[in-house]
C-alpha cells in the first residue's frame, strides 16, 4: 500500500532522481529517502518522514521547480 506522500508524488515520482534530492537536501542515502517514502526504516520497521523533513522535501521540490521554470524560460 502507497504511503500518501507517495500518493501525492504520483505524477512526478519518475521525473526525479530521488537520490540526488535525498544526498542534497537531507544529506542522506538513496535508500535513506526510498524507505520514508514507502513508510519503512533499514530494519523494515514503520518509519516516515517528521514534520522538519516534510518541510525539507517540500522547500526542495519548490527549489527544482523554480529550477526547471528558470530553465526553461532560456530557450
């Protein structure tokens, strides 16, 4: 079963490289953001994201999008 942000990712969850999201703006692993997502720790324990790191994804998913926006408004 989908986490809800994962439902909420939905549209966009291929257009991302989640392990660079996960390196750059939490300073963790690939694998540290795929277990959030999906509800579950490295010991396969219920896990999610805390309220700070949520506002952490968030702020960053803005921070791609004002990216991709300035990007392609240059061609």
């Amino acid at each position: 079963m989908k986490t809800e942000i994962m439902n909420n990712l939905d549209d966009v969850l291929l257009y991302l490289k989640w392990g660079n999201i996960s390196n750059d703006y939490f300073g963790h692993s690939r694998s540290w953001i795929y277990q959030r997502l999906n509800g579950y720790d490295g010991n396969g324990k219920p896990c999610e994201l805390t309220d700070a790191q949520k506002e952490t994804l968030r702020n960053a998913l803005h921070d791609i999008a004002d990216r991709i926006h300035a990007a392609a408004d240059k061609i």
